[in-house]
C-alpha cells in the first residue's frame, strides 16, 4: 500500500501546507482519502501531486475539526460518487472553551446536511472494505482529556466535555502488520495503539500515523508518551501537523529512526 501527505503544516517542494491534514491512500486497488483539510488546498495539491480526486472510492473524516473536515464541500464538489464516513457522533457542535470565552472549532456549519446522501455515519467497529477498518475509541474517561484541552460539545444549548468519541483510527490489517491512521490522537496515542491491537489480536502494530496533539504539551508530558509508545512495541510513528516541531524533536529523541516527520508530499510505502 501507498500513502501519500496531501497536506500537513510543513510544505515541502513547492507545495503548500496549512494547519490541517488531509492524506490519499493507495490499498488493494481502490484509493481512499482521510480527511480534506482546513479549506480547497488539498485539492490543489491532490494536482500538483498527479493524484485524481475523481477516482477516490472512500473518504472517511477523522473527527468533527475544521482543520480536516472545512475541504469536504470542495470534494463533493469533484468527487460524486464516494461515500464519505464519520463516527455516528460527529455533528456540528465542537468548540474551544475557557472560562466564559468560547470558539468554535468543529464541521463547518451546514455541511452534514447539504451532502446527507453521501455521507455514512457508523458505529463500532466497521469494515469499509476487506482489510481495511475503522476503529472507534474504547478508552473509558476520555472526557478527561476534554477537560485538559479546554474542548467541549454542545449538545441541547449545554456544555458538555468532549469524550472525542466522534473521533476514529482508519486501520489497514496488512500482510506485514497493522496500520494505523488517526489524525489528531486526541484520545491519546498510546491508547490509540492498544485499542486497535485488542480489535485485532495477535496482529503486529506496524506504524501509527497522525498528528499526536502535543503542540501545546510540557516536555515531561511528550518523553512519557514516547515511552508509552515503546511499551506498545510498535514499529514506527509518522507524526505532524498538530504535534508540532518541539514535540517532535523529543519524540526524535526518545525514539530515533522509528520517529518520522510527516510533511506535505512525503510518500509513505508498506
């Protein structure tokens, strides 16, 4: 299989980035796309990149954030037949909130219902396609990381903590081992590992690929995570956009060669 960076925060060879993430992905003769971006760049770079939106089959969003989901009107505009996958939770109601100071941060407002034909809500663990997989979190008290990173819901006019559980792992279950996309993490990475591991047991976790949300972390908080990771016994981890260069550099650290820094362009092989 193939994947390819179609957009990340680091533009690379005259490509453009932005803050968002948006990745096409070659698996067994069908092509997917997870995610779209902050706006209709990916689809600029999907050109300069040789890539046809035209000929995705699948797009699945990661979860209900501007910065991956703001370029799906520009893809249904292009693409007019694939369907478009989202966690049953994912509506129009996600916000950055401190004390009385709110900011919303989720699916731009409108879309859901302009293009409910083609788009798919799951539960569960759901198959897509023979190999490939999306993975709910199954991780009790994530709404504790809602807490800490001042995100919430608004559901019913109230305030509820974000238990991110319109987020979801994209998983391809290879001949080598599993592959796992999840664009942001904010379930926390590690968790994200064992999640995926308990739906496949005695699968190989081959690489983990994402944003990790560490852009805003303290240093002790990104080395214990590292450690989490080893511990998984995972192979690899292509991480950008939201974990930022900081972060990044002590993931490096911490775990030599199986860090990889993800930017716009990179072609990733299994």
């Amino acid at each position: 299989m193939k994947a390819i960076v179609v957009v990340d925060n680091i533009e690379a060879d005259g490509i453009k980035g932005e803050w968002g993430l948006c990745i096409y992905i070659e698996y067994n003769g069908k092509k997917i796309l997870l995610d779209t971006g902050a706006s209709g760049l990916f689809a600029k770079n999907a050109k300069k990149l040789g890539l046809s939106l035209d000929d995705i089959s699948y797009a699945v969003l990661s979860h209900a954030h501007y910065d991956h989901s703001d370029g799906m009107r520009e893809f249904f505009k292009i693409n007019r037949k694939a369907e478009f996958y989202l966690r049953e939770d994912c509506q129009e109601n996600c916000y950055a909130k401190k004390w009385m100071f709110s900011r919303y941060i989720g699916i731009g407002k409108g879309i859901l219902e302009e293009n409910k034909e083609r788009i798919k809500y799951v539960s569960g663990d759901f198959t897509i396609m023979d190999g490939v997989s999306l993975i709910p979190h199954k991780t009790k008290g994530l709404s504790q990381i809602g807490r800490r990173e001042g995100m919430y819901r608004k559901e019913k006019g109230k305030w509820v903590l974000d238990d991110f559980s319109h987020e979801q792992s994209l998983v391809f279950d290879t001949p080598k081992g599993l592959i796992i996309f999840n664009s942001c993490s904010h379930g926390g990475a590690g968790n994200i590992i064992r999640e995926v591991m308990r739906s496949f047991p005695g699968k190989r976790a081959l690489a983990l690929i994402g944003g990790f949300h560490l852009y805003n972390k303290p240093e002790i908080f990104v080395r214990e995570l590292a450690g989490e990771i080893k511990r998984t016994g995972i192979d690899t981890i292509y991480t950008g956009h939201c974990t930022g260069e900081k972060a990044f550099r002590i993931l490096k650290e911490e775990l030599g060669e199986r860090a990889v820094r993800l930017k716009t362009g990179l072609v990733m092989e299994f």
